[in-house]
C-alpha cells in the first residue's frame, strides 16, 4: 500500500523531525544518523526554519514513534548511542531531487520556486528554476495509485510576484490561515542577515561539538573545554595605560 498522506497526515512535530533528518543527512553526512540530542538542537534552529519551534526531548521522540510507525524513520544500526535515520525516498517513493524540495518545504514552509533552487543548494544543486518547476509539477500531478500529490501551489498572494508552493505531508493547506500568518510576519521587524548567519553558525557549532563529544567518550580520551570571551578577557586583561 502507498505512503497515504491524506488518509493519515504528518503531525507538525513529526513532519520537523523527519525534515530535519533529511536535512542533516545532506549538509552534515559525517555527524548522521543523529543522536535525540542533535535533532532537537537541528528541529530548534532559529534559522532556517518557518514556523520556528521550541520541542522538547518528549516532543521528539514522540514524533519519531509516530515516523517509526510508518516506516519513514528507524534506529541506526551498530551505533553506541542510539541514532536515527530517515527513510523517506523509499517510503514515499520519491526521487533524491523530488525529496530535497520536500523536505526543505516542511523546514521552511511554502516557497516559490526560485526560493526553493536557492534553498536547496546544500541539498542538491538545480540547474535552472524549469528544473525545480518539473519536479514540483510533477509531484502535484501525482496519480491516486501513487498516493496522491504531496505539493499544492496556492494562490498568487496581493503584491507578491510568483505564487508560492506548498507541501501537503501534513493535510490540506489553509489558505485563509497562511495569508494572516504572512501579513503578521511582515508587520514584524525582520531579523539582520547577520543575526541569522550567527544563528545558522551556533547551531551548527553545537552539533559539532556534540559529535566531538562523541568521539571523546569512544577513544575515552577528555573533551576539550570551550572556552568563552569572558574566560579569555580574565585571562589576559587589558594592559593600563
């Protein structure tokens, strides 16, 4: 029986879950399959993601038992520490290129075509927007045996110049709802595109260090200590002049 998405939606937990899976599988292969620990901190990204969710350790492995029931996740086998993997290309039954927009879909909510070839550079590399287009047409014409289409393109919003498309993993989308959503995000100030590159960084920093942890405990040597601005400024204090 085909994955039924419409039957049986995503919930929003298990749909940021299993994105964030498919994400860190394609940006960061070396720290993949991901400990609970590292996929909250990749689910809890203050970039990047749309809407921006705080889910706790609970939250997550609910999300990956209601994945784990449906095959779209499973546990890495021959690891220490228990990982997790996504399953998602073959479940569904979608192409690498077809998966890279979904998922970036699910982390970031509805885009325009030009948006998702840029978005999914670091996941897969479209030649042109026609390229992106294809696969998005073709993931909305998706046959009824194939389990339906899994990608909407919604109504051209007021002002906008491209309309935007949308995934349909967790039900049909509320127009109504998203347009709100959109006015109230632009009457809110936006962030710098240096806090966002800051932000990027940190998390993926505190994967980094997660996984040097990792090692440590395997080799069962220390882990080094960070140490802070604050720490270095003690340690060599300014000279009086």
């Amino acid at each position: 029986m085909p994955f039924d998405h419409r039957a049986q939606p995503l919930s929003p937990h298990a749909a940021r879950v299993l994105a964030t899976l498919m994400e860190k599988a394609r940006t960061v292969p070396d720290s993949y399959p991901l400990t609970v620990n590292s996929l909250q901190s990749g689910c809890n990204q203050k970039t990047s993601r749309a809407p921006v969710m705080q889910l706790s350790e609970g939250d997550i492995q609910a999300a990956l038992d209601e994945l784990r029931q449906r095959h779209l996740v499973m546990e890495a086998s021959g690891q220490r520490a228990t990982r997790w993997e996504h399953n998602f290309e073959r479940v569904v039954g979608v192409p690498s290129q077809a998966s890279a927009i979904l998922g970036l879909l699910m982390l970031r909510g509805p885009q325009t075509a030009g948006e998702l070839r840029i978005n999914t550079e670091r996941w897969h590399r479209f030649a042109d927007i026609g390229s992106v287009e294809a696969f998005l047409e073709e993931l909305r014409d998706r046959s009824d045996e194939k389990g339906g289409p899994l990608v909407v393109l919604l109504p051209r919003a007021p002002g906008a110049r491209e309309a935007r498309w949308a995934h349909l993993l967790c039900g049909e989308v509320d127009v109504s709802a998203l347009a709100a959503a959109n006015e109230a995000g632009s009457a809110a100030p936006s962030d710098s595109a240096t806090a966002q590159r800051l932000a990027a960084l940190e998390a993926e920093v505190a994967l980094l260090r997660a996984t040097v942890q990792q090692l440590c405990s395997a080799l069962g040597v220390e882990a080094p200590v960070p140490h802070s601005s604050t720490d270095s400024a003690e340690q060599n204090p300014p000279a009086e002049i």
